[in-house]
C-alpha cells in the first residue's frame, strides 16, 4: 500500500479542468437580486467540518423551510426560499452544491443518501482494495478522486456547474485554497474567466473535492491555467488593471488591490508578480474557513458579478439577512491536564488548528463590523435619495460558542456537539446532536427573531423559545 | 453621488462594473475609481479619483453633462 502511495506522484497528473474554446463563454445565469423587493435577500456561509459542518448547515436551511410568512405578493413563502447566495467551504460546500441543485425540498434525501451514511467505510474499502493500489501506482487515479467518486456516486450523479448555475438558483461558492499562493479561490464563472476554463463544464463533484481536499489526507485537485493564449470569450479585467495601475488602491484598499494582482496573474497579465501556469487545490479551510471572503466579495465589491452592490444601490435588497453556519468544534485538550512539554503531535496539531481558528475568528469579526458598518449607513441615509436608505441587517451566527451554560441540558448539549468529530461518518447519535445544535443556535439568535416580528413569520413547529436580547446588526424602527 | 441629467438616468460604472444609478447616493468601499456612465453622449468621459472619507452625510458629488 504505501508503495503504492509512493509511485503514486509518478502518474501522469489528469487536470480536472476544460479549456474555453474559440468564442466559448461563462456567462453568470444567476441574480442576486429578490424575486421581489418585500422579499429578504439571504446569504450564508457554511464552514468546514466533515459531515459536522454539512448537518449542521441542513439543519439550519430545514429550519429556514419551516419558517414561513405571507409577502405582497399574498403567496405563503419560506426562508430557504430567500437563499440567494451560499459561500461554502469543505463539509459545508456538499450541502450548499446540494441544495442548489435539489433545493430544500432534497434535504431529507441528502440525510439519507450521505449525512446518515457511513462514508468514511466506503473511502477505507476503496483504500484496502487492490484495485485502487493499482490505480494509484500506475494511473493518473489520486487519493481526492476517491472523495471526488464518493460525492459523484452518492450525491451529485455526474452534475455539472452548469446545474447550478441557472436563473432564479442562488449562488453557490465553494471555496478551495490555492496552496501554492495561499490565495482562497472561488469557483464562478469570473474565476475561470481567469484561467480560461470551462465553468459549466466542470462536475459539481470536482468543485466539492477541491473544497473539501484536506492537506496531507487528501492529495490537492489539479487544474492547467490555460490562460496564455485563451480563445474563449472572457469578460474584461478592466477593474484589475485600473487597481494595478494607480499608486494609491495598495493604499485605500488593500484586499480589492490582491485580488485584482492575483487575476493578473492568473490571466498572465503584465508585471505578473507570480507565474501561474498550474493550480493546486487544497481544502477552503486552510486561507478561510467560514468562506466570509467570497461572501464580502459578492456583497460590496464594484467587480463582483454577484452584483450585490449594485442590488444595495438600486434599492432592491430591503432587507438584508446573512447567516454565518460555523461548525468548529472545541473538543477537550488532553494537554491542559499534561504537566510535561507537548510533543511534536500536539504541536503538528496546534499548527494545523489554531491558526484556521485565530482566522476564523477574525474574519466573523470582519463580516460582523461590515455588515454594522452597512446598517448604520442604511440608517443615515433615511431621509436622503439612496437606494440603500432603510435597508434592514439581520447578522445571525449559528457558532457552538453561543450554547450558554445556564442549565444542565444546555451544558449536554454544547459538550456533545463539541465533540463530533471532523469526519465523513457521523453515528446516529452525533448527526443527532449536531442537527440539535442547529435548531437550537438558529431558532434563539435574537437577529431570527427580529426577522420573524419584521416579516410577520411563523417558525418551525417547536421552535426554541426566544432569548431576550437584542440584534445588534439591525437599525432601530 | 454621480450626477447627470435627471430626464435621463444612467447606469454608473466603477472600473467597468455597473454599481447603480445616477442621481442617487451611492455607496462604495475606499479605492481609487475611474468612474462612466452607460451610452454615449456625456462629458467628460470619465471622472478618476480617490473615494475615501466620505460620509453618507457628506457625498463626493461628481458631475456630468451631456455632450
């Protein structure tokens, strides 16, 4: 077996990618914008996790199904049905490519054909059988297409991202790390602009693998950039050029000027300051596990073509709700009852963990304050002529941190959760507590609640009792 | 806010990509813009510059007008 693993970086690398043909295209079929301006406009993003983040967030988006309210339109709606957009990292992004392809009408069939299934079994049988040695010795089979084959298999049945990316569907970003750069790269149409690829063409599966390839378990998902030399009909890198060109965007805006380095450098563009010609996918987690980036991106960036800035300028988001699904998990550390140094595992460990978590932590905070940033214009701009004037922020955060300590049950309950691992198999129990903890977490967050008075919702049959706080993200009435 | 004739409302472009309308406030992150309007007919043909430490009570205010 490991002699297999070992001639395995001797294959021939199978890129994963399709390079755009002459006048080939990737348009962006979808809109960020509500079916109508009553309606709220809901964005998330789901963590990574393992089959942990994946319940957790499907038990958040049933529960949106089960939050109705009537509109203008004197139609009975759901909340799921307001997704308009979903960042997704690892664990998180098989339920987001799932839900954009089967809706929230598929999640009982998403618990039964992965969440309450034992897939880490199927990828181990794969792993011990001689066949895959084979395959991994003497063809271009790696260790991700394994993962890749269980999600095409079990989930996504040969789908592509054409599947998702259709009118009226919301957005769906799975995120994956460029481990060569660090860099988190989103997988839109824009982005394969970039590398002059075929977005609709690519399996849903492989988009889910590269967000999900975790380092050293999985090996990376490999592209060719096929930007040198693109026939395709790629949309202009006019904002990237203007940012690169002017002395002072490093200074005003310093995350728009990297990203608009790194699509030069993508596009082989002047002055490159790396030179890509290959990419290496590693799990999303590793630059971002919350998938905030990707979220920020498409709600203020000028050159997003989720165009969420243009919908806020036009006064077609009146209320705004963005829901951060984060699934890190605190399980007990043996080290706080160790008296002697930590070894090299336990610090492998730390290195791994604690900077995604540091990240995470930082980029909630950065996604917290914009999106306060955004409400308290709203609030000013009342008596002014703009689009945004008034528009309502719902920030709610699902996080295991937000499980108090007050009784007994709440303490079983945040220990429990804590400790489901990071894994494809979850056991009855794990996947109960952890959908548990989704209900829970979403149904208090005062923000839920405040949207449920400002709509005039029901929620779900047995929903949590309100917690008496107040939703620092919305505006005073 | 991006002004023009009001019997004739435009799209804006920041950098290439359509942000809004002319005649009302806009918001936008700090950067350094080349600012358009969609169609033809207006000068000056683009306003470049700073965006930065406006207020939504105190708007950069750009003009433009038909050519």
């Amino acid at each position: 077996m490991l002699a297999a693993l070992a001639l395995a970086s001797c294959g021939t690398t199978q890129y994963q990618n399709q390079s755009l043909g002459a006048g080939g295209a990737n348009p962006e079929r979808r809109s960020i914008a509500p079916p109508a301006p009553d309606r709220p406009v809901v964005l998330m993003t789901f963590s990574g996790g393992g089959s942990r983040a994946a319940a957790l967030a499907a038990a958040v988006l049933r529960d949106m199904k089960g939050t109705t309210y009537v509109a203008a339109d004197g139609l009975r709606h759901d909340l799921a049905d307001d997704v308009r957009l979903i960042s997704s990292v690892s664990g998180g992004s098989v339920t987001a490519a799932w839900f954009g392809l089967h809706g929230a009408d598929g999640l009982d069939e998403l618990h039964s054909a992965f969440l309450a299934r034992d897939n880490m079994q199927t990828l181990e049988l794969d792993a011990v059988n001689p066949i895959t040695w084979f395959r991994l010795a003497f063809t271009s089979f790696t260790r991700i297409r394994a993962q890749e084959d269980l999600f095409d298999e079990r989930l996504f049945h040969h789908a592509t991202m054409a599947d998702l990316n259709q009118p009226g569907r919301p957005f769906i970003l799975p995120n994956a790390t460029d481990m060569a750069g660090g860099e988190t790269f989103t997988f839109t149409p824009q982005r394969f602009d970039d590398i002059c690829s075929s977005f609709d063409a690519l399996p849903v599966s492989t988009a889910v693998a590269a967000s999900a390839a975790f380092p050293i378990a999985l090996s990376p998902v490999d592209f060719k950039n096929n930007a040198v030399g693109c026939q395709g009909s790629i949309g202009s890198d006019e904002w990237a050029q203007i940012a690169l060109s002017n002395p002072f965007s490093l200074f005003l805006n310093l995350p728009t000027y990297r990203d608009a380095r790194y699509t030069n450098d993508l596009r082989h563009g002047k002055y490159p300051f790396r030179d890509i010609d290959y990419l290496h996918f590693l799990d999303g987690g590793i630059a971002d596990n919350l998938g905030v980036k990707s979220l920020r991106s498409a709600l203020i960036a000028p050159s997003d073509h989720a165009g969420g800035l243009n919908a806020i300028n036009r006064g077609l988001i009146r209320k705004l709700v963005v829901i951060l699904v984060n699934a890190r998990s605190d399980p007990p550390s043996k080290i706080y009852q160790e008296p002697d140094t930590p070894g090299v595992i336990g610090a492998i460990n730390a290195v791994v963990s604690v900077p995604i978590e540091a990240n995470t932590a930082n980029s909630q905070l950065a996604l917290e304050a914009l999106l306060t940033e955004i409400g308290k214009a709203a609030d000013a701009a009342r008596a002014l002529h703009a689009g945004f004037a008034g528009m309502q922020i719902y920030g709610i955060t699902v996080d295991y941190d937000q499980i108090p300590a007050d009784t007994a049950e709440h303490r079983a309950l945040r220990d429990q959760a804590n400790l489901v691992p990071t894994s494809w198999t979850l056991t009855p129990a794990q996947l109960d507590v952890t959908e548990h903890a989704g209900r829970f977490l979403f149904e208090r967050h005062p923000c839920y609640r405040r949207l449920l008075a400002d709509l005039g919702a029901t929620p779900p049959p047995g929903a949590e009792a309100p917690v008496n706080a107040a939703c620092v993200t919305a505006s005073a009435h | 806010m991006v002004s023009f004739d009001p019997q004739d409302p435009r799209d804006v472009l920041a950098n290439g990509n359509v942000i809004g309308q002319t005649d009302t406030e806009l918001t936008l992150p700090a950067d350094f813009y080349r600012i358009t309007l969609s169609g033809d007919g207006y000068v000056p043909p683009s306003w470049e510059g700073q965006i930065a430490g406006t207020l939504v009570t105190r708007p950069l205010e750009i003009r433009f007008s038909r050519a």
